[in-house]
C-alpha cells in the first residue's frame, strides 16, 4: 500500500480531488469599486487551480464586514457576476475552488462603514494598533457591542452569502472563523464579555459560529462546508483564558455537525512571543473525523510528514501560491521555487499577481 502524501488522491465531500495541496485563502485587495471580483482575479486563480481545491481570499457577506481596502463581497449581484467569471476559468482549468466567507468585527474602521458609524464586535473592546485606510494608518476605534437582538440579521446574512456563492459557481464555503475576525471574537474570552446566550462559558461562546454554520450548511449540505480556526493564534489582538479547552470544544461540535473539514492554523513564533501556549495539534486531530487541513510555515517535507503521520489529510499554503502558480507540480518534481515579493502582496496591478511564470517543462 503506498504511503499518503501531498500528492496521493483524496476525496474532499463529494470531490474526487488529484492532490493534497490546498491554496490557503490570501488578502489581495484587487477588487473593483463596489468590492466586484474582476477578470484580472479570474486569471489569478485559474493560474492555480491545479491546487488540490483552492479557497478564495476572504470575502465580506455583508457591507458592515469590511476592514480593508478593495477586498471583495459576495452581497451583491454584481459581485456575483464577478465571482461567475472567477469560477468559470478555474472550473475551465479543472479546478475546484471554495468561497471564504467573512466578517471583520471590530477589525475595522468608522471609515469602511456605511454611514461612517462604528465597526460592530460582541464587546466594547478596542483592539491595540493601527488599521490601513484610504486617508492613512487610523488608530482602531471602540466597536458598538452587538445587541442580541442583531445576532439573527449577521447570522442571516451569512445564509445569503453562502446562496450567493452558490449562485456564483463555487463548489463549496469556507467559514472564517480565525484570525481575530468576528466569529473568532465571539469565540474567545479576551473579546467576548457578554452576559447574554452568546458569552460566559464556552457553549455560549461557541453558539455564534455554530448557528452561522447550521445556516450555511442549509444551503450547501454538510459536505460542501468547511471552517477555519486559529486555535494557536494571537493575530489582531486575541487571547483567550484557556484555548484548548475553548477549541477542543469547538472542533467536537463541528465534527457532531458534519462539516466536511476543518482547515488549523497551527501558530507561529510570533503567536508563541504574544503569549499563546501552542495546543499540540495531535491532541486536536482525533476530535473532528472528517477531513483535517493544517496551515502555516510548511514546505513539501513537512507537509508529506504531516500527512504520513494523519496528522493531516491536506496541507494549506499561502505565500507560496503567490509567487509559483503551479506549487503543487514545483513540489512534486523539487523544482526551485520563486521567492514572494512582500511589497506586491496587496493592491496594485497584475506585478506580483499574474504575472509570477509557471515552469517551463520541456520533453
């Protein structure tokens, strides 16, 4: 029998899938006014649908989500038009390609609102730093805590964002629920101070993300929805009083409502330096049944390691899928990879987005 590795056969739901190597959702900040994918995102990632599945760059289901600049929503007609495009090439290409689907929460500014009122979290709770806006770096404001009553409308728009990308050709949803946005901010108890159904312990604090994914997966079935956690992670801010006992509890509830995967970041040096414990992924992986993607710092000996071992069933990378469209052959053949060039990495023109050449394979 051979040994899994990135580049063995896999089934993802009802997807026969040809490798393991998965492209990690990435900021680009290229969309058009309105927040409209454009033909210039479809290049990009038709360039690298031979990615086992790709997952979008995060995208906002509603106006009230955004935190950047020119990053794409899926709460319109005219981005889904825009998103059609995307899935059609990468469709074209062979390729199967997921929707992020995202809220900022407090990760915001007054600026990026409608109305120009402030951003929303589940408490009043300013985050420590600076967020990018089109007049300059702005110091974060204190977010307005979400009255319960408002919960349904947010969760309702994640519905209508998940219709919205079905209705844009995607072959599944990905929930972002990491990185300090505002399902992660519902999750852990350095932002989460309510005393209503949705904070104090850690089945309320988990009640935000699973009724988010209970209507998700009234769209799309179970085995079309996936979820991303940063269990180890300490970015925009967050902290928790005891993690592993919050995602511990988080992963056994997805995994009781049969979400096809859930996708780990595994942490950092720099989430270890702000104070975080790192959870060993080991005692993670035997709560969720179904598919387990990890992401962060790997490279083709990590990641054949990871899935070896069935620590992992797929392997995310991010910055890598940047700068060499075609990873997974790179990979697979040990050719040299192209380094990123960081100061392309958000907004501007197709310079550090497409224009990144593929191997040239000669008989």
């Amino acid at each position: 029998m051979t040994q899994k590795n990135l580049f063995t056969t896999c089934t993802l739901g009802p997807y026969q899938l040809s490798n393991r190597v998965v492209m990690a959702p990435l900021t680009r900040n290229r969309a058009a006014p309105g927040n409209i994918p454009t033909p210039l995102m479809a290049l990009y990632y038709k360039q690298r649908a031979s990615a086992g599945f790709i997952i979008t760059e995060a995208t906002q289901i509603m106006p009230e989500g955004q935190g950047y600049p020119n990053t794409p929503g899926i709460h319109s007609q005219q981005q889904i038009e825009g998103w059609k495009q995307v899935t059609q090439t990468v469709h074209e290409a062979g390729g199967k390609i997921f929707l992020q689907l995202w809220h900022v929460g407090r990760i915001s500014h007054s600026l990026y609102q409608p109305d120009h009122v402030l951003p929303v979290a589940p408490s009043a709770i300013a985050p420590s730093g600076q967020v990018y806006t089109l007049e300059g770096m702005k110091p974060y404001e204190t977010p307005r805590a979400l009255e319960t009553r408002e919960i349904p409308h947010i969760i309702e728009c994640y519905r209508i964002g998940a219709k919205n990308a079905l209705a844009a050709g995607f072959d599944g949803v990905e929930i972002h629920a990491a990185n300090g946005y505002l399902i992660d901010q519902f999750l852990q108890d350095g932002t989460n101070k309510r005393t209503d159904i949705y904070g104090g312990s850690v089945e309320n604090r988990t009640r935000f993300l699973l009724e988010i994914t209970q209507a998700v997966i009234d769209v799309w079935g179970a085995d079309r929805v996936g979820v991303r956690l940063s269990p180890n992670g300490t970015f925009n801010d967050m902290s928790d009083s005891n993690p592993r006992a919050l995602f511990s509890h988080v992963i056994q509830a997805l995994d009781a409502l049969h979400v096809v995967y859930v996708h780990l970041r595994t942490g950092t040096e720099a989430d270890i330096r702000h104070g975080r414990q790192p959870i060993p992924i080991k005692t993670l992986r035997p709560l969720f049944q179904r598919t387990f993607i990890l992401n962060d710092q790997f490279d083709r000996a990590k990641g054949d390691a990871a899935v070896a071992q069935g620590l992992a069933d797929m392997v995310a990378f991010g910055s890598l899928f940047i700068s060499n469209p075609d990873l997974p052959l790179r990979l697979q053949t040990n050719a040299p990879l192209i380094p990123p060039d960081s100061s392309t990495f958000y907004g501007g023109t197709e310079k550090g987005y497409t224009d990144y050449p593929a191997l040239q394979i000669t008989e």
